[in-house]
C-alpha cells in the first residue's frame, strides 16, 4: 500500500503535521552524533581486552555494514520522506505486520536504552556530587530532556546540535593531542612514542580470529542510532539533500571518531592495560598534562548520556505517532500541538521512562542487563528490516524510476545481500557465546508478544480505523 493512502495517514491531527523545521546543520550534527555515545568513551575498553588492537578492523567491518544499511535507508528515505522511516517502509514494501513489528520494537529498544543513559547521568553526577540521591539526577534528565522535546522540534535540534559539537570536539583533541604523544613526544620528555605497542604485546591479532568476532556484536550495538537520521525526514526543511549529504559522511566519520581515537589510544597504551585504570580518554589527556581531564571527559560523557536519551525521547515519539497515523496504535497519539510536535506520543514515552527509572532501582542488575539485550537484538531487527524493505522497494519500480532515483544504493543488490549476511553471522555469534546468548532468548520472546498483541487487535480493524477517522 503506497504511502499516503493508509485510513489512519494524516487524521487525528489537531496542530497539524510535523513542522520541517530541522536545517541542514541540525542534522549533520546529528548524523555525527548519532553514533558516539557513552559506548566510545567508557565502553570501548571491554571491546579491546576482546579484540586486541585488532578492534580497528572490527569497526571497520561493522562500520562497511552500516554504511549499506544507511545507504539503503537514505534511497526510501529521499524517495518519500516521512515521520515513521523505517516502520512506515516496513508496512508499505513488507507488508503491516512488519511494520508494526519494526515500530514497537522500535520504541521498545529506544526506551531501554534512555533508562540506561538517564541512569549513565545520576551515576556521573554522583562523582560530583556524592551526597545527592541518584533518582534525583535521573529525574532531572529525564525532566530536562523531556521538555525540550515537548516545545518544539527545533529546540530537539539545537540541543542535539550542541551535544554532539562537545563530543566531537573532544575526540577531535585527544585524537590531535595523541598524534602529537605518538610522533613528537608530548607528555613524554619529548621521546616519540611510536606505534609499536600495535604489535608488540602478542601481536596486531593477539586473540585471534574469534577475539575480533567476539567483539563484533559489541561494536554493532555501539553503532546504535545511526538510523535515527531517517527519522528526521519527516521534519527536515531539505531532505533531498541534508539526508544524502548525512548518510554520504556516515563511513569517513566512524574511521576518524572510532578507528582515528583507537589508534591513538591503541598507540599510546599497551592493549592489555587499557581499562585497568579507567577511561581510555582520561589516560590519555592525564598523559598530555590535562590534570583536570576525569572532569572534562566526566563532563563529556554526561552530555552524551544525555543527547543519546534526548534523541531516544525524539525517536520514540515520532515512531509511535508514526504507529498511530496507521491505525496500529491509539488514534490519539497521531495527534500534534500547535507547534507541530505529538505531545501524546511524547508524553506516554516520557512516563514509561519514569517506569523505567523506577524499575532500574527496584530490580537486580542482572535483570536489568537482560532486559537491555533486546536493544541489540532489536537494532539487528530494525536493519535486517531496512535491508529487506529497500530490496522490495527497488524491486517494485519501473526502469524508468530505478533511472530516476536521486539518491541510489551502490551495487544492489549485492551489497544489501552481503550486509544481511553479516547481520546473520552477528546473530550466530550472540547465540555462539555465552553472555549474549540470553538476547536471542528475550529479542524473539518479544516480538511473539507483539505478533499476538497485533493479531489480537486486528480481530476488529475496521474499528481501528474507525477511531482514527473521526477522532481528528
């Protein structure tokens, strides 16, 4: 079904549509954003003691991966811009369960993965303010984050714009500073540290093929987000040509972010030291004379926190009024303010993260982890979805549109069949090694409950539809 034609498209609306109001440097911002969370600059240190400094080539396997998928996501996205992205394109070219699937799975992920980084926040605040309870900190996140959502789209894109200039402004430095340590001897009485400590302690691979393996589930999940860029396009002022230009810099910035600070850090520091004396960036600054650095990289990681639970407030909301304007989910969520933005989506979100707050205290935090293992098996989900839905979607035109396209995926389909393979063969590994078997136990448990929630309430779709036409 084309889009646009659905019953729910464009009804219970009462400010309107979404307002196209996220500029091209918004989403370039974001795009460079997207993909530096808290992973790179705390979590980065578990994937080496894995890999060796062999984690490079990890990054740029995963990172060749992704970039497919952007593309692929990029051709539907510029072909017909809308609010759901990915959800909507499920429905359209796969048909309505996978769209559903692909949206509440969607949402799910994004709010299992806010309450990770609000808690990110209270743990960070902590260390400066040890007295101060950590739900206070949580709450003020989550408060925080959940009313720049609420104004208007472009206060959404200013913050995030500011967010991720911090972050890349800081891997940038030590990026800059740790050339300056390797090759002119910064912070080391002006000997050259060399890049020696690439190869020395056991060799470039020191754990062999399975070490790199092992870590590739790791690196996908840090890869997380990138997709959100698809939905900005149904609040871009220029989609045709902010989303290309985003996904074009999607490989060049996971080579200088991830491969570029790895190196560095790699160089400086044997690979079997990094993370017994804490963050890889702190180490790094302290080396070059920065006392202050566990503060600067402190307050570093809390904006990332905090722009990874702003963007996950932002894609939770457009995806579940995306649900709702096609009639798979309540008609009042496809509803928006005055200055375009679904509050009721919105709303509902932020109070499930309170929730969620809650329940991080209350349960143990082994469960917790188990619970955050659906977002690795729902990101897969989500780009195994997009590979298939562009495979449908290029199959379906003429000649004459294939020719058409103004933004067109390299060498399909092989290249999407080839990144489908390597999603399968990160699956096979989770269900190979022990601590990530259990995602592959709660990601498919899930999506049965939402296949038997969908057929339950599609016993009746005519009323489904019914309420959303006449609630506008």
């Amino acid at each position: 079904m084309p889009v646009g034609n659905h019953p729910a498209h464009g009804q219970a609306t009462e400010g309107g549509p979404l307002k196209r109001e996220l500029g091209e440097r918004h989403i370039r911002l974001m795009a460079l954003g997207a993909c530096i969370g808290v992973g790179l600059f705390l979590g980065s240190a578990k994937a080496i003691e894995m890999a060796g400094p062999a984690i490079m080539l990890s990054y740029i396997i995963g990172g060749l991966a992704i970039l497919v998928i952007m593309r692929a996501l990029g051709e539907m996205a510029v072909h017909n811009p809308v609010a759901g992205s990915f959800s909507r394109y499920a429905q359209d070219y796969l048909g309505p369960l996978a769209g559903f699937l692909t949206g509440w799975n969607y949402w799910f992920l994004w709010l299992v993965t806010c309450v990770a980084e609000i808690t990110a926040v209270a743990i960070y605040m902590g260390i400066w303010f040890p007295d101060v309870p950590r739900w206070i900190w949580a709450l003020a996140a989550l408060g925080s984050m959940g009313a720049v959502n609420l104004v208007a789209v472009k206060a959404f894109g200013e913050f995030e714009f500011w967010f991720a200039l911090i972050k890349i402004v800081t891997i940038i430095a030590m990026v800059l500073g740790g050339i300056g340590v390797i090759a002119f001897g910064f912070g080391n009485d002006g000997v050259a540290v060399g890049i020696s400590n690439l190869w020395s302690d056991g060799g470039f691979m020191p754990n062999g093929v399975t070490g790199v393996l092992m870590s590739l589930q790791m690196v996908m999940f840090a890869y997380l987000g990138v997709e959100m860029i698809g939905l900005t396009a149904g609040e871009a002022r220029n989609p045709q040509k902010t989303i290309p230009q985003a996904i074009g810099s999607v490989f060049w910035r996971i080579l200088l972010f991830y491969v570029g600070a790895l190196f560095v850090i790699l160089s400086i520091y044997p690979w079997n030291e990094i993370g017994s004396q804490g963050s890889p960036f702190v180490m790094t600054f302290e080396r070059l004379g920065i006392k202050t650095a566990a503060g600067i990289i402190n307050f570093v990681v809390i904006t990332a926190a905090l722009s990874s639970c702003n963007g996950g407030i932002f894609s939770t909301g457009r995806m579940l009024y995306s649900l709702a304007q096609n009639g798979q989910a309540p008609a009042p969520f496809a509803r928006t303010s005055k200055n375009g933005v679904p509050r009721n989506a919105l709303l509902l979100s932020i109070g499930a993260l309170l929730l969620g707050v809650l329940a991080n205290y209350l349960v143990p935090e082994k469960v917790f982890v188990w619970v955050t293992s659906i977002a690795t098996f729902g990101a897969i989900w989500t780009w195994v979805m997009i590979l298939l839905a562009q495979l449908k979607f290029r199959a379906g035109l003429t000649t004459a549109e294939r020719k058409g396209l103004k933004y067109r995926m390299w060498l399909w389909p092989l290249s999407s069949y080839l990144a489908l393979a390597f999603l399968v063969l990160v699956v096979g590994l989770m269900a190979y090694f022990e601590d990530t078997r259990v995602a592959l136990y709660i990601g498919p448990a899930f999506l049965v409950l939402l296949t038997v929630l969908y057929y339950a309430f599609r016993l009746a779709p005519k009323e489904v539809q019914g309420v959303a036409s006449t609630a506008s």
